[in-house]
C-alpha cells in the first residue's frame, strides 16, 4: 500500500510540472509575433529560443540547436536561412533540397549566455495569395538538436521546448493578392478618363459662364 501511494504520489508531481520549463521557440523576442500579413514576394521569419521561468541558458549556454520548417509549398517557397553569429552554418544548413520543407541547425563555438537567444533568419518568397503556416518541429527526435553546454551532461532540450509529445510551434501567414498589371493599367485608364472629362466639363461650364450678355440692336 504504502509503494502505491508513493508511486501515485511522483505521478501526479510529474503531471503537474511545467511541460517546457519556460523554453519558447520565438518568433519575436518578446514572443508577441506569431503571424504577419505579406504581398507576394520576399519576406523573412526570425527564430529565437526564450528561456522565462528558469536559468538555465544564462548559466550554461546553448551549444546547439536544430528545427525543421513545414509549409505549403504552393504559396511559399523557402529561399535559404542566415544563422545568428553564435551559431555558425555547418554540415549543409539550411536543407532546402525537399519542396514545403526547411531544416536549419547550428552548433556554438562560444555558447550564448542569454535568456532570449536569436537562433537564425529563415527567407522565403510568396508566390501566391493563401493562408497557412509553416511548422516547427524538432529536426530529429533520435538525436538532441537543442543542447545546453552544461559538460558533461550536455542536456537535451528538444523534449522541453516542444513537449508535451513533440508538440510543433505554429507561425501563420497570409499572402496577399496582388492586382495583375494589365488590371493596374485598365484602372489607370479610367481614373484617366473620368479626370479627362471632369475637366471638360468644367472647362465648357467656365466658358459658357464668362460669356459677355448678347446686345440686340433696333
């Protein structure tokens, strides 16, 4: 009974804890940013990894990180990715080679002692209006991707950041449609027209105003 109670006991204490232990895959560095509104055409998503109820990344420092993008690939297209200084490119990051998919990781040389940690620049192109998301999830589950520099236990992060069960972080975005040229020239040719005879008109009232008074003589 009393081995029962113990173990009933560590469940619920398990249960109970913090899933992430404050670690935030970011897209700001207040994690007030998970979508934006873009035209067709370039724009850019910014990974940050935030630390907010522990210290553990301003104690050890993060040796290395690792996430894998999903996204429909019918409206965006991903166009490469610049990692933060600390985090040199290495080993082919970013993987661009499969169509809707971006991998990017990086190891430190001298691991960052922050709570909020600018991991990479991800780039893409929109290519046609839509709203979806691109998805991130933990680059390789057999393998610690995000890692503490605490020698020599070296702790895997992944489980925390996208726990519970691999959970991924979600950013949404909406392309815009954009007019077609031909449909910007057929409304610049309209505005022409009715500012042409906007004019006219006021030109022919204008004359006829300023007309001097027909004199009869008899």
């Amino acid at each position: 009974m009393q081995l029962r109670l113990v173990l009933f006991i560590c469940f619920m204490v398990l249960a109970i804890r913090p899933v992430n232990a404050g670690f935030i895959l970011a897209f700001n560095p207040t994690n007030s940013l998970n979508s934006v509104i873009v035209p067709v055409g370039s724009f850019s998503v910014d990974l940050y990894l935030i630390e907010s109820t522990t210290t553990n990344l301003t104690t050890h420092g993060l040796l290395g990180f690792g996430t894998r993008g999903t996204f429909d690939s019918s409206l965006i297209v991903a166009t490469g990715a610049t990692n933060a200084v600390n985090f040199p490119i290495s080993g082919g990051s970013p993987d661009l080679s499969v169509p809707g998919r971006i991998d990017v990781y990086g190891g430190a040389s001298s691991p960052p002692k922050l709570a909020t940690i600018r991991l990479a620049t991800l780039n893409f192109l929109a290519v046609s209006p839509g709203t979806s998301s691109i998805v991130f999830r933990d680059l390789d589950p057999g393998i610690s991707d995000f890692t503490l520099s605490n020698s020599p236990t070296f702790t895997d992060l992944d489980g925390l950041i996208f726990a519970p069960g691999g959970i991924p972080r979600f950013f949404t975005f909406t392309v815009q449609a954009v007019p077609e040229p031909s449909s910007f020239a057929s409304v610049s040719l309209i505005v022409f027209v009715a500012a042409a005879l906007a004019q006219s008109r006021r030109c022919r009232r204008f004359k006829t105003e300023s007309k001097p008074p027909i004199v009869v003589l008899t």
